[in-house]
C-alpha cells in the first residue's frame, strides 16, 4: 500500500507540474496573402528541379545569386502571442538540383516583428534535390521584454550576384509549451484526491 500511494503522488504531481507541447500555428506558404512578400519575382514555386513542396502546391522560392528580383524578406505575423515557455520551430528547406544551395541570410521566430534569440538550432544544409527539416528551439523567461506581443516568422535571403543558387521554403510549423507552474494549492488538491481514492479502496477491501 505503501509503494502504491508512493506511486501514486509521483504520478500526480508529475502531471500537475508538466505541460505538453503543442501545435499553435502553422504555414503551408501558400500563395493565400498570410505573408507580407518582399521578393518581386517568382515569389513562390511547385515541383521543380528534383523537389516538390512538402504541403499544398507551392513553397517559397529565392535565388541568391541571380538576380535582387529574387531575394529579400518573406514574413508573416501569427494571432497567438508570446508567452513564457519553449517553442519550437519548424520548417522544409529544399535545394533544387539544377543550381548550388543558397546563401541564407537568416530566418527565425519573431515578436513584434523582431527576432527572437535561438537557445539550439539544427540547419543541415540540404543535399542536390533533397529537402531537409529544419528547426529552432527558444526558450522564453517571464521576464523576457517582448511577452504579448504578436508572434510570426521571417526569412531573408541576400542576393550575392555569384551566380544561380537556388532554396526552397515550405510547410512551417510552431509549437509551444508553456512554463507554468501550479501554485501551492494545486498539489493539495491532488494530493487529498489520491487521500480519498486510497481511503474508498481499503473500505472496498
């Protein structure tokens, strides 16, 4: 009985002390007007060149190398807004198989349209027609200056004039989750719950 209600505590306080990730915003990149464009030329892209989007008909296309046409600044701002917690960020980065890889300027998270901080990234850079996931964790303090503002994403890419180098954006994904921790309260309640349930099983008993 001893060992269960030892259990049994463990359980429930880890479940009052621990939030999930979850999903909280997401992107096909597609050609809808939920991104403000700043490219002027070939803006976005279906199946070409060894690689196809990842979700829905078309993904971002830049080349850094060709011409100013084709690069600068793709962003899009969310309805959540920043809360303390870690995120997660994830996006389809694909390199086409008739030109080298692109030079990449930056992309990341935003808050009030200015980019947050990374804590890790993983950024493989993409095979000749392969596409590869990329993802950005953050982690937010309470005390993080930009807390309530609109959330979003954004990616430069800077044109280099050193001949085609070609990348592909898609399927953007945001995830979420939150740092709260119960006040004091929370575990007396659980603790008076597992009190109970132990005490209907010995009248069971």
């Amino acid at each position: 009985m001893k060992t269960k209600f030892f259990l049994l505590m463990i359980a429930a306080l880890y479940c009052a002390t621990t939030s999930f990730a979850a999903l909280i915003e997401s992107s096909d990149i597609e050609n809808d007007g939920t991104w403000t464009i700043g490219t002027t030329d070939l803006q976005f892209i279906g199946p070409c060149c060894g690689i196809a989007p990842t979700v829905g008909a078309v993904g971002f296309h830049f080349n850094s190398g060709s011409t100013p046409a084709h690069t600068g600044t793709n962003s899009i701002v969310f309805a959540s807004t920043l809360q303390a917690g870690d995120y997660n960020v994830t996006i389809d980065v694909g390199n086409f198989n008739n030109a080298p890889f692109s030079d990449i300027g930056h992309l990341g998270m935003t808050a009030g349209g200015n980019l947050l901080t990374t804590t890790t990234s993983n950024t493989p850079t993409p095979g000749s027609g392969v596409i590869e996931e990329w993802s950005f964790d953050y982690t937010i303090a309470a005390s993080n200056s930009s807390i309530g503002q609109s959330i979003g994403f954004e990616i430069f890419v800077p044109f280099t004039g050193t001949g085609s180098k070609n990348v592909l954006f898609d399927n953007l994904q945001v995830n979420f989750e939150a740092s709260t921790v119960p006040e004091p309260q929370t575990y007396l309640l659980f603790l008076f719950c597992i009190l109970g349930l132990l005490s209907q099983k010995r009248i069971a008993d």
